[in-house]
C-alpha cells in the first residue's frame, strides 16, 4: 500500500484572498441566524475581512510568490491592486450601509456578494494563468449581475441585471473563445510560458492573432472602452446607486489589472503591433465618453459616461507603455476610485432615507442646504475634470507626461483638449449646486455616518493625492516592475 | 530663505490659506466677524510682503527668498519658491489689492459672506503662488487651483448672467492652459535628453538649448495660454463677460491681478525658455497688441455700460504692457511691468468707483448718470485722479509706465509705437467722454439727486490707490530700480548673451560681437536719471 503523495502547494500567495473568502462565507452563514434590522452586524464583519486582506497584502509586500504552477501570483503588482480592490471594498460596504438601510432591502446577502466580488477582482489582479484569470473575472460578473438586480421591486435595476448579464455572458465567451485559440496556437494558458513558446524568431501565428484580438474585446467590454461600452449608461443607471460606486470602480481596476498583465507579460508581441489599434480606441474611448456625458441629465449616467472617457485616459497610458505609462495607470485607478466612490458617496448621503434623487436638477441649492457634502461633491468634480490641487489632476499629469515621454504627442493634445470638454459637465453639477435658484430647498435628511466616513476618507485622498502624490506613484513604479522586464 | 532666515513666501502664501481654513470653523451668521477676520488676515499677509519688499536687494538679479523641498521626485518637480524684480511689484499688487478687495465687499456682499471671504482668502493664497512659483509643476498648480475660486466668485456672487460668466471664463483658461501644461512637460523631457535628469526647476531649464522648429511650438502652447488670460486680441471675448457679471471685488481681483499672469508668464516663462521662437513671434505679438491696444479703445468708447468700457480699457492697456515686452529692451520691460502694477491700481480702483455707484444707484449705465461732480464731489474727485491715472496723465503712475513703454518700443518698431501712441489719445477720448457725461452737465434721473458722497469705509478703500497712484506717478524710482538687475537678467537670457555687471549699469555683449554704451535718458522729472542698456546689434 503507496502513500498517498500529497502535492507541495505553496499557499502564501492565497494569504490575501483567503480572508476575503472566508468572510464572505461567514457573512453567508452568520445572516441565517441574525434578526432583519441587524444586518449592520454583516457590514462590519465584511469590514473586517476587507480590513484583515489589506494588513496581509501589506504585510507581504514585497514577496514573490507563484502558487500552484503558476496560477496565481503573488507580486508587487497583485499586491498593489489588492490593497487599491481592499479600499474599493471598504468604501463601498459604507457607503451602502446606509443605502441598504433605505432604498434597497436590509440583507446580508448583498455584503456577501459584494465580498466574493472583490474576490473575483483580486484573483484577476493575480492570475498567472489565463484561466484563472478567467475564473475571476467570472465570479465577480456573477456577484455583480447579482448586486446590479439586487432592487428587486425597481423595474430599471431588473433591466440593469438583465443587460449586464447578456452583455457580460457576450464578452465572457469572447475572453473565454480567446484563451481557446492562444492555447491552441501555444500550447499553454500560463502567462509566462506564452512569450517562451513564440521565441523561436516566427512571426506570430494567426491563430494567435485572432485569440490576442478576442482577448482585447473581452477586456474591452469589462474597461468600457468604445465601442464595447453600450451596456455602461443603462447597467450603471439602473444598478443600485451603492452598485454603480462599486462597479464603476472596482470593475475598472480589475479588469486594467488582468489586461495589464496579459497583455505585457503574455503578449509584447501583441502590445507593439497594437499600439496602433490602441491609441484608435483611446481617442473613441475619450472622446465619445466625454461628448455624450455632456448631454445627460441623470448624474449615475452622467458619471458612467465620465467612466468611459476615463477609460480612455487610462488606454492613453498604456499606449505610452514603459514603467511610467503603466505607473500612471496603477496611480490613477487609484485616484479614480477614490474619487468616483466619494461622488457616489455623496449622492448617497445627500438622498438619505428619500426616495433615488438621481437627477442633476435635484442638486439644485444644495451648495448652501448641505455645505460640506457639496464642497466634498465639489472637489470630487473638480478632481475628475482635473484641476488642481487633486489626485485626478495629478493623475492626468502622469498619464499625459508617460505619452509625451513616448512620443505620442498628438495622443497627449487630444487627451488634454478632452479633459477640457469634460470640466464643462463637470463643473455643470457645481453650477447646479451653487449658482441656481431653489425657490423652496426641499428639507434634507441628515446623511447617515457610514457614508460621511466613505466621503471623508475619499476627501482625504483625493486632496493628499492631488498635493503628495510621490509615496503612490513610487509605489506604482515599484509594482510595475513585477510585470515589465 | 530670506536675510531674516524665514521661510516668508510660504508664510505669505500660507497666511491666507490658514485664514480661509479659520474662516470655515466660524459660525456662518456672524457676517461682521467674518468680513472683519478676513479683512486682517489678507491685511497680515500684506504687511509681511511690506517687510519682504524691504528686505529685497535691488543688485541681485536672481532669485532671492528661495525655497527648495523635494515634492514630486520621481518626476523631478520640487516645491521651489522664489521672488525677483519681475515678481516682487506683482507679489505686492496681489497682497495690496485684496485687503481693499475684502474691504469693499463689506456692503456688496450680504449674502454667503463665509463663503465668500473664503474665496477671497483662497485666491489671495494663488495668486501668491502663481508669483512666487519657480518649478513649472508648481506653477501649474497655483494657476489653475486659483480658478476654482474665482469660478465661485463668479458664479454665485455674480450678475444676471453670472453662470454662462464664469464657465465661459473657465473653460477658456482651462482650454489655453492645458497645451500650457503638455509644453511644460516636454520642455522637460528635452531637458531630460540633454543632461539626463528629469526637473522643471525652472531656473534650470532656462538657457537649455531647444531645436527651433520644437520652441516654435512650445512657445506657441505657452503663448496660447498666456494670451488667454492676459487677454491678448482676439482671445479677449471672455474679459467684458467675466468683468461685467464678477462682483466688484471680483473685478478688481481679475483686472488687478489675475490679467497681470498671463503678461508675468511671458516675461518668467515664455521668453527666457523659447528666446528664438519668442523673436519669431516678435512681429506677430507685436501687431496683435496694438490691435488690442485700438480695438480696446474704439469698443471702450461706444459701450453704455461703464464696467463694460472699464473692461474694454483693460484689454487696450494691456496691449500696451505686452507690446512693451515684445520690445525686448530694458526700458519698455520695465515700463510693462510697471503698467502692470499701474493698470492693477487705476483700473483697480475705477473697478471700485463703479462699484461704489452701483451699490446706490443699481444701474451702471452712463446715460443714467450726469452732474454728479455736484452731488458726489468726493466720489468725483476720486474718480478724477483714477481717470487721470488711466490716461496718463503726467505726474501720475499711467504717465510713467506708458513713456517707458513707448520709448522702449520706438527704438524697436517705430511705426508700433506711433500706432500705440495713438491708443492713448483713444483712452483720453473715451475715459474724458465717460467722464463727462457721468460727471458734468445735469443729472438725468432723479434718483441721483438723493444720493450720497462716499463715507469713511469708501475712503479708506480710495485713499491708498490714489496715494500709491501719486507716489509711483512721482517718484517711480524705488520700483524701477529693484527691477533693473532682474530684468537686465532677463534680456541677457532672452538674447542668449554674455552678460556681466559692470558699475551701475548692465554691460550686454553681444558675443563679444557688439559694442554696448550704457546711455542715459532723462526721466521722467529733471531729477533722476534713469540708465538705458541697449545691445547694439551688428547685422
């Protein structure tokens, strides 16, 4: 009778993500036995899973680490996007612990979900292997097709659910039709060894080809860059205001994350003959984000149109390449995050116990109802549209300096002369809060705490970041080395 | 740091800064300690600028109260202050102006005060920053940090039609500066390739050899958004908008203070880091504002609205100050500087003065008025000096500022300068008319026979103009000479020469090729003689 052999499996680089999961299974199983009304009690202990993920990543920094050949690796790089995925979290949990209390139904399974999604986000930052990569990206589209329907009585949320789970399904078999003909043409779906089975001097296959482009379509359904952006203004829209924060930043720094590490690590072949196909794609991406976002009435709508031009900058980044263009990226995710989920944050508190106040015109006064979240609200557009002194400006600057470096100036002219158009949406809702009439102030409940904290801890960053922007971006670069030779 | 060993542009900068932080933890309806903190606040922050001014030495012509941090490093942008004879009037026109900004908005501003002087303080705090700035990053920064609060300035304490003011005001700006900020970054990266080290200290970027065809377009990015803002025609549409729906403060700030980055960011940026491109652009600049200079005047002179021509005035004066800086000579740089200042005060105060009459009447229009000489003889006599002012009449600061400045650009371009000249004869035209019709004859409502002549607050506001007014239009020396190294400086990089101080006067060598005399012209009254350094060129 053998021994039965065990395989050594390396299990340091799963440390960050087993809170995460552990948490989600815990909130799953402690909500059969919690009253309603106490569901506050899952918040916080997703908080804590969130919270314990981040001292572990920061703890490990630094590490290197491949776990089961390769399949998820632990680096700078997935160490940096699970700290930015670890605040994304945290912020979201509080700004919808008062959402949850008022629009939507108080459940616990929504914090559950929400933390598998975060997940899915962080095993896509750390996929070494396509098909865990793939796995990620599924398991936080099936929480969020969740979370986006989680309204179940508003007819929008179910059509929001519906679409994105369409659409997503769509760009999944993309992603996952992908995968099939580059192992196909390489015989293996691990990053590394990818570059190693095209080194023999040949052009690449055209299998190979077509399996790079139906990556970049899938990726660009996730980052919502033109013209796979179609399902963002109805999803983002539709979706739970607590969802939207959520999406619009989580989703973007995961999908960049994977995208980022697929196509640098697995196919520099691809990235330079793309280069071309990429700088297209920023300048729709930016462009058409930012000329329809000017026309929206409705602030979720209007801000998934700004995420899209968004998009854009950051693919201005990865056309520029090199540590600079990639630290930039990793920078502003950062800056983007925090600044969309304090918007969001915002909206949350502002609304209260009411009824969804998502129309620009229902900002109108607000400036002088409620000083400090529309000051806060004020910045988060300022920093969006990129003024100084924020992070979004700052990350502009090193998203547009990283092209000037490369060579693409004409890139950088377009880039900037958009964010000029977009100060004008921008600055429209700080037109509305300050400088209109309100014959009679609708009265304002006051904003729930959880959510001031969220805003306050977006108002933080935002400004640090737009003031001592040095200890993120060496941080940034440092992590980019993990990826780039 | 300073002689004191203080680090006082930061404390400058931060003295109002920490004001606007104090302001927000006050009760917002206590309106009359907030207007009255606001008040010392800014008036702190001048006096400290008093005791910079006094420390300042006229012989260095570098950069003097230098402060150096390591901010950004990884792209090489460091926080790094500094003040010279271009910067130092402007600094003090900025910390003299706002303190007579927030005491004129005690009676206009009645509602949001908190908010308001919090705005005022913020923009006090950037505008500082935009003068004292040395690192291009920095720069940036403050100068288009500073928008946001004018953009409040605008928008919630404006006019009628304050909303589409302020965006158009916005975007404008925001529209110029960002191919600014692109231009920036590459006159970095050409630095970079050359010494191998990322810095947008900008002292040391000066003097750096860029490929012409590349300055013609940096320059053309930095010239885009210095045009904008200072305005230059035909870049000047938003001006009249943003003067005519600012409050009065607003005004004065923008006339006095904000006009003066864009012609300040010629004379520390534009120049000395693209000097061929800038002689390229010579022509070109050169004619725009002496267009600028007639078409403010003729457009000033048929307005009905008097904020309105205050603010077609602007834009001709500012012509003359950027022809003055085209001239490339001692004399009229420093003549445009000087106007800078001198536009700040007269236009300033005229920005006051209607200000003032608004706040009784609610109108502006000229046809509204006349035979207040009568009625308001303290306001008309105010007015008087500040009309005087603008036209240059001498004896007072205008006189000064637009001689030199003629001067300078008749040894240049002769026919500009004639051209120009005319321009004054414009601005006696339309300032005597307006004037005229506001102040003599018989009052054609009857609304202006109740009012009443301006009390002490309204005074003290005046009386330090039309001092300051007096004081540069009689002895400008003491402000010439803290110029005079820094400018001469200047020239030396514009022109790519040797330059070496020799006595009092600058001796320019036009590699070893020219021959220079330091020449003397009389100026302005028989006591004082005022040196001229002339590079003579050989070709």
């Amino acid at each position: 009778m053998t021994e039965l052999v065990l395989p050594q499996i390396d299990w340091t680089p799963f440390a960050p993500l087993a809170p995460v999961a552990v948490g989600g299974l815990m909130t799953l199983t402690v909500d059969l036995f919690l009253p309603p009304g106490r569901k506050q009690f899952i918040a916080i202990l997703s908080l804590i899973a969130l919270a314990a993920s981040i001292l572990l990543s920061i703890n490990s920094w630094g590490t290197v680490r491949y776990g089961i050949h390769d399949a998820v690796v632990l680096d700078r790089f997935s160490l940096f996007f699970y700290l930015v995925l670890g605040l994304i979290g945290i912020l979201t949990i509080l700004l919808s612990m008062s959402y949850l209390d008022t629009a939507v139904a108080d459940q616990g399974e929504y914090y559950t979900l929400v933390l598998f999604s975060v997940l899915g986000m962080m095993l896509m930052a750390a996929g070494g292997d396509l098909i865990v990569i793939f796995l990620g990206l599924e398991t936080f589209s099936l929480a969020l097709y969740t979370l986006a329907g989680f309204w179940k009585t508003e007819l929008r949320s179910n059509e929001s659910a519906l679409k994105y789970l369409l659409l997503g399904a769509f760009a999944g078999g993309f992603f996952l039709y992908g995968i099939a003909l580059i192992y196909g043409a390489t015989g293996t779906t691990i990053l590394r060894q990818i570059p190693d089975s095209l080194a023999d001097g040949h052009p690449p296959s055209l299998l190979f080809l077509i399996g790079g482009g139906l990556l970049l379509v899938g990726f660009g359904f996730k980052i919502a860059s033109v013209p796979f952006h179609m399902w963002v203004p109805d999803v983002y829209e539709g979706a739970p205001t607590s969802v939207t924060a959520f999406m619009i930043a989580g989703t973007k720094a995961a999908a960049f994350a994977a995208f980022l590490r697929v196509f640098l690590l697995a196919l520099p072949a691809l990235h330079m003959r793309w280069s071309a196909a990429i700088w297209v794609l920023a300048v729709l991406t930016m462009t058409v984000g930012n000329l329809v976002a000017l026309v929206q009435s409705n602030i979720k709508r209007m801000l998934a149109y700004s995420s899209i031009a968004h998009a854009g900058y950051l693919l201005v980044a990865l056309v520029a390449g090199g540590s600079s263009g990639v630290g930039s990226i990793l920078f502003y995710l950062v800056a983007y995050a925090l600044m969309n989920l304090g918007a969001f944050a915002v909206i949350i508190a502002v609304q209260g116990s009411e009824q969804e106040r998502p129309l620009l015109a229902d900002y109108a006064g607000l400036g002088w109802q409620q000083p400090m979240l529309a000051v806060c609200m004020a910045l988060f557009m300022f920093s969006l549209a990129g003024i100084p002194p924020t992070a979004g400006f700052m990350g502009k600057l090193y998203i547009f300096s990283a092209a000037l470096e490369s060579d693409y100036p004409g890139l950088a002219i377009i880039g900037v002369l958009n964010s000029v158009v977009s100060v004008y949406y921008y600055l429209r809702i700080v037109v509305i809060m300050y400088m209109s009439e309100t014959p009679s102030p609708p009265p304002r409940i006051p904003a729930s705490a959880a959510a001031v904290l969220a805003v306050l801890v977006s108002v933080l960053g935002t400004l640090h970041l737009g003031l001592f922007p040095a200890r993120l971006l060496d941080l940034a670069r440092q992590s980019v080395s993990a990826i780039i030779g | 740091m300073s002689p004191t060993g203080g680090p006082i542009l930061s404390i400058l900068i931060a003295i109002p800064l920490c004001g606007a932080l104090l302001l927000v933890f006050i009760d917002g309806a206590r309106d009359a300690l907030i207007k009255r903190l606001a008040l010392a606040i800014s008036s702190l922050a001048f006096l400290l600028s008093l005791i910079m001014y006094a420390q300042f030495d006229p012989a260095i012509a570098g950069m003097q109260f230098v402060e150096r941090t390591s901010w950004i490093d990884s792209i090489g942008s460091s926080y790094l202050l500094g003040v010279d004879g271009i910067s130092l009037p402007l600094v003090l026109l900025t910390t003299f102006l706002t303190p007579i900004a927030i005491l004129a908005s005690f009676s206009g501003i009645v509602s949001r005060v908190k908010a308001y002087m919090i705005c005022m303080l913020l923009l006090q705090a950037g505008m500082i920053g935009v003068f004292v700035a040395l690192d291009l990053i920095l720069f940036y920064l403050f100068w288009e940090g500073m928008l946001i609060p004018m953009y409040f300035l605008i928008g919630v304490w404006g006019g009628r039609r304050r909303v589409y003011a302020t965006l158009k005001f916005v975007l404008y700006t925001m529209a110029g500066s960002v191919l600014m900020l692109l231009a920036m970054i590459a006159v970095a990266y050409l630095h970079q390739g050359r010494v191998g080290r990322l810095t947008f200290d900008l002292l040391e970027l000066i003097g750096g050899p860029i490929p012409y065809g590349t300055q013609l377009w940096l320059f053309a990015a930095f010239a885009l958004a210095f045009a904008i803002k200072v305005p230059m025609f035909p870049f000047h549409t938003w001006l009249p908008d943003a003067h005519v729906e600012a409050p009065t403060a607003g005004s004065v700030l923008l006339a006095g203070v904000l006009l003066k980055m864009g012609t300040y960011g010629f004379l520390r940026f534009a120049l000395p880091l693209f000097p061929e491109a800038a002689a390229a652009f010579t022509p070109l600049i050169s004619v725009l504002a002496v267009i600028g200079i007639l078409y403010g005047a003729l457009v000033a002179m048929v307005q009905d609205d008097l904020k309105r021509l205050v603010a077609y005035s602007s834009v001709s004066h500012l012509g003359f100050v950027m022809l003055g800086i085209f001239a490339m000579n001692l004399q009229a740089i420093e003549g445009s500087i000087l106007q800078m200042v001198n536009h700040g005060l007269s236009t300033g105060a005229l920005f006051l003065l209607v200000g003032m009459i608004y706040e009784r009447r609610h109108t502006r229009m000229i046809e509204e008025f006349g035979g207040l000489s009568r009625l308001l003889p303290r306001f008309a006599l105010c007015f008087l000096v500040v009309t005087m002012s603008s036209i240059g009449l001498p004896g007072l600061n205008g006189f000064v500022g637009e001689f030199l400045i003629l001067a300078g650009t008749f040894r240049a371009h002769k026919v500009l300068a004639i051209l120009a000249a005319l321009g004054i004869i414009l601005a006696a035209v339309y300032m005597l008319w307006m004037w005229q019709r506001v102040m003599w004859g018989q009052s054609r409502r009857s609304e202006n026979l109740t009012l009443h002549d301006i009390g002490r607050r309204e005074m003290a506001i005046l009386i330090p103009i039309i001092l300051l007014i007096l004081w540069i239009g009689l002895n400008p020396n003491p402000l010439l000479r803290r110029m005079d190294a820094s400018v001469a400086q200047l020239l030396c990089d514009v022109r790519s020469t040797e330059c070496e101080r020799q006595g009092t006067a600058w001796r320019v060598s036009d590699n070893g090729a020219g021959q220079v005399s330091p020449s003397f012209v009389l100026y302005p009254t028989p006591y004082t003689l005022y040196p001229v350094v002339e590079a003579r060129s050989t070709n």
